[in-house]
C-alpha cells in the first residue's frame, strides 16, 4: 500500500508526511493533514484537523495492508447537532 509511493531502492521502515494551510482572518481557518506509512506492517495512517475559531476536527483514516479501513472522528468544542453546520461552513 505505502511502498508505491516511495523510492523502491531503499528500505523503508516508517515514513511520514505533513501539511498545513491555514487563513488567518477574523476567525481562524486552518487545516492540517499528516500521512504515516508503517512499511512493516503496511499499515497508512492519515489524519486531518480542520479548525474554524475554537472549534475543530479531527478525523483518522487508518487503512491495513488487507485494505481494512478503520476512520474516527474527534470533535472539540462542537456539539452533536452543530457538526452537520459545521461540515458545510468547512466547505463554503
């Protein structure tokens, strides 16, 4: 799963790769994404957190060398009926 994405000639234990963007406007608008690949167990772990103000997201993306795919969510400061109104503003 993970191997394709890197240099063949080399032996790979772990690799990992960041990202963030971010708007510093009147609220801030940030998104962060981390990718993990386990060459071992050929298990990728991606994570994203999308924030707006004080109120964030989290989701985990874990997919196995089986293709199992395993995805949580972890919210921070919204509340069970605020996250559908809080998806839509992410996407405006």
């Amino acid at each position: 799963v993970c191997s394709s994405d890197l240099d063949k000639s080399k032996s790979y234990q772990k690799y990992s790769e960041f990202r963030k963007s971010y708007f510093n406007g009147p609220s801030m608008i940030e998104e962060v994404r981390e990718r993990t690949c386990d060459g071992t167990s050929g298990t990728v772990k991606e994570t994203t957190t999308r924030r707006i103000g004080d109120k964030w997201c989290t989701i985990e993306e874990e997919t196995k060398k089986n293709g199992e795919k395993v995805t949580r969510e972890k919210w921070h400061n919204v509340s069970d009926n605020e996250v559908d109104k809080f998806k839509k503003k992410w996407e405006k």
